[in-house]
C-alpha cells in the first residue's frame, strides 16, 4: 500500500433521534446521526412503531373500509 493515500479511520460518537448514543468507528471527522439505532429498531425491540403522519393510516382505512353493496 501506498503511504498517506487512505483516509484515517478513527472512533466516533453517533446519535440516534431517539436520543442514544454509541462510539463506532468511521473516516468521517464529525459525529454521525442516525434515525434508528438497536435501541429503537422494531427489529430489536419487538415493539410495532406505527407513524400516522397526517392521518394517512385513517385515510387508508376510511377509504378501503368494506361498504354494503349500493342498492339497484
């Protein structure tokens, strides 16, 4: 390998939006933020995190909720 070709590889501090914290290791010289982290991740945790941004959800279900057949 050549010398002083590859980036430095050194310990940083990621955040999670969930408010955790964790050192990994990266070339990038500042902090990394994450959305979701093994604290958080439904994967993990076994928790479903259902996000209604606007009422989506509703809207969805309002809209293909099962209706009596129209009269003829």
């Amino acid at each position: 390998m050549k010398p002083n070709m590859h980036p430095v590889y050194e310990t940083i501090t990621a955040r999670c939006q969930c408010g955790n914290t964790f050192e990994t290791r990266s070339t990038a010289a500042k902090g990394l933020s994450v959305e979701v982290c093994a604290v958080c991740h439904p994967y993990f945790t076994g928790k479903q995190r259902l996000m209604d941004t606007a009422g989506r959800i509703d809207r969805f279900r309002r809209k293909y909720a099962t209706e009596p057949a129209a009269k003829t």
